[in-house]
C-alpha cells in the first residue's frame, strides 16, 4: 500500500521530505512472550511534534540514520504522538510506541530488541496510513467524541500521552532510587524502622528540587512531581522573561518558583539558584539540552550532599571532579522510556488537563509544502509555541468542542 507521508533519510540536504511511501507491515510483538501479529490500518488524525524528531532530522543530515531505519529500508516516517482512527474497530486511539521482544520496556536488557513507531526501525504517524500492533491501541476516555468526531481540546491534549507517560516513568524511577539512596540515613536520623523510612525518604528526596529547562517535558515533571509531593519546593531554571506565557503557564500548572538565567557567570545563576531553593538541592533535573545542567549541579555545587541527579536531556557529556562527587555521595541516572501503565495513566491524567491551552496548530498544505522550513522557522526556532501540532485528518475533527 502506498501513503503521502514525511519521512527523514539520509541526505545532507533533502533529511525529511514530504511524498508517496510505500508502506510496510511486518510482524511485530508488544513484548517479550507475546505472539507475533501483523498490524491493522490505521488513519492519524492529528500529530505532535517533537524535540526528537528534530533531532532525527539533524541525523539525516550527517548520515547517522541508518540504525533507525526499518528492516530493508532506506527512510523512516516520522511521529510519534497523536491520534489515530481505527476503521476496523471503528474507534479513535493512541498508539502505544514503544514494543518489541523485551519483557519490561523500562528495563530493556542487551539480549532483548525493541522498536518504536516514528523513532527506531517502524514507521510513525505523519502519514495518511500506517500499520500498528492491535495489542498497541490504546483506548481513550469516554466523552470526547460526538457524531464520530474528536473534539479539538482533548485531540491537543493527546499529543502529550507519550512525553507526559515519560515523565511519569522518570517520577517512579526517581521515587525508587532516591529512596534507596536515602532510607538508612533516614531511619538513623528519624529513629524509625527501614519499611517506614523508605516511604519517608521517597518524598525527602523531593524537598529541594531544580528542574533546569522549561520545555513541555520539564513542565509535566514539574507537574506530576508536585501532584505526588506536594511539599516539595520545586525551581524552574531557565532563560526566559519572567512574564512569558510559557513561564506563568508552568507555574500556575505546578505551583514552582522560577530563577531566570540572565547571567554570564555561571557561579551568580548558582547562587540565585540556591538562595531561591533556600540550600543545595536534593533532586537536580536536567531537561534543558545544555551542558550548563552539570556545570550548575556539580562544578557550582548546587546539588547538595547525596542529592540526585537525573539526566533526561539528549546531547549534553556529563562530567564531574571526582573527589567531591564520591565524598558527597551523588547518585547519577539516566532512562528514557515508559511502560503501557504509564501512557495509560497519561492519558487519564491529560483529558481533564488543561494542556491543550499551549498547543498550536500548523495548517497540513504549510507543512507538507516545505517540511524542513516548517521545522526550522516555525516549529523549532527561538520564538516557536511550547507545542506545535498538525491536523492530518481534518474529516475527524470538531474545530468547535
């Protein structure tokens, strides 16, 4: 079957381009023991776009997309959050992403394979048609749809499930480890038994935390951090005036503080840090792409004594001195991923947001006339809207709910 789609290649100067595919449908599996199925048609409705598709294009550019690609194929097309309509269950869904032969996507081992639709070896949803698992369309909340449309609000809101469920993911994953990292110390200082002071330190973790960045991914950790620990004293860092819609947005939905970035000297954005937090941090997240995240936490010494330190940016080296980073007892991660659970929970979580209030649309003929200057001047350049998405499917929506 062939389908117009976008789709990135390797080619310094045409990465993604915009045209007829031919589709393919192998057999895949949702996780390890599972049978392998083929996947049924399905129709994106409406598509967000992300920081990582971005980031595929740049590799399409310097030729480092091969790995990505689908088995026997020279392209991958692109998208990864969104709707998508199921004739054959005549329903709308969310796909589910992340499959494969692996027994927990959170934990993916070196013995195991994976895929991701729009991202690594299966193709996404910038297209009129894709094939998808039917174990991997996940349902949404009753109430949504009339007359067989989706209505606009909730459709926006739906771009976020697979970013959101990451930050879920990385809130449970920081829950687990910061507990562990700081439950003895917790019972000696607190006189009370391990299965206690592990509850207790899961949310001692949280006290003093910095989330440096300010993109959507850094506004839902913000968001679902404060949900699960209300006491926490949470601090936006990032450049942008205090009065931008995007700041005041993140701080209403999450009820942080914001230290903006207007200093050369690294050691003064440190300080204002610290004298906001009120001391060193017990939790530093990193989201913000930059190598200024390590510099802050550990060369300015913003992360505190057996503080957490949680890298989700893509592209910056970490480094650190040695000598303080094992004498103060830092704990390092990075993971990147999320579980059906989480997505799941997502959307739940999404549908009586108010998430939809920071999407803007992009007309379907602008995109698809010219899709890399879409990208660079309008999606993801200095001035672009928190979230942009694109309606692929007009015929499905409802422009007035």
């Amino acid at each position: 079957m062939k389908s117009y789609a976008t789709w990135f290649q390797n080619d310094e100067k045409r990465p993604l381009v915009y045209g007829e595919a031919e589709l393919i449908n192998p057999l895949r599996r949702r996780l390890r023991g599972e049978p392998l199925v083929e996947g049924i048609p399905v129709h994106p409705v409406i598509v967000g776009f992300c920081g990582t598709d971005y980031e595929l294009m740049q590799m399409g550019r310097r030729g480092q997309l091969t790995a990505k690609f689908p088995s026997g194929q020279s392209r991958l097309i692109n998208g990864h959050e969104g709707v998508v309509w199921v004739p054959s269950q005549n329903r709308f869904a969310i796909v589910l992403i992340r499959g494969g032969d692996s027994v927990d996507p959170t934990r993916y081992t070196e013995d195991e394979t994976y895929f991701e639709y729009g991202c690594d070896q299966a193709d996404g949803l910038f297209s009129d048609t894709m094939y998808v698992n039917p174990d991997m369309l996940l349902r949404i909340p009753d109430g949504h749809t009339h007359d067989g449309k989706l209505d606009l609000s909730f459709a926006k809101k739906m771009v976020f499930p697979d970013p959101f469920a990451c930050m879920l993911f990385q809130l449970e994953r920081m829950e687990d480890l910061g507990s562990a990292h700081w439950f003895r110390q917790t019972a000696r200082r607190r006189g009370c038994g391990l299965e206690e002071a592990r509850k207790i330190a899961a949310d001692e973790i949280f006290d003093r935390t910095v989330i440096f960045g300010l993109g959507t991914t850094g506004m839902f950790i913000g968001d679902v951090l404060r949900k699960a620990h209300p006491e926490s004293r949470i601090v936006f860092v990032a450049r942008s005036p205090e009065d931008s819609p995007k700041v005041q947005f993140a701080l209403e939905q999450t009820g942080a503080v914001y230290v903006r970035n207007i200093y050369e000297d690294p050691s003064k954005l440190a300080g204002a840090i610290r004298n906001t937090l009120g001391g060193r941090a017990t939790c530093f997240i990193g989201v913000s792409g930059t190598n200024l995240e390590h510099e802050i936490a550990f060369s300015q010494g913003v992360l505190g004594c057996n503080g957490l330190y949680n890298s989700f940016s893509l592209g910056p080296r970490i480094s650190f001195d040695t000598m303080p980073f094992g004498f103060e007892n830092h704990l390092i991660f990075g993971s990147i991923n999320f579980r059906q659970d989480h997505m799941e929970k997502a959307i739940e979580m999404l549908a009586v947001s108010p998430y939809d209030r920071i999407v803007e649309l992009i007309d379907r003929e602008v995109f698809t006339a010219d899709p890399i200057s879409s990208y660079e001047n309008r999606i993801y350049c200095k001035n672009a809207p928190m979230k942009t998405a694109v309606i692929w499917d007009a015929s499905r929506i409802d422009p007035e709910r």
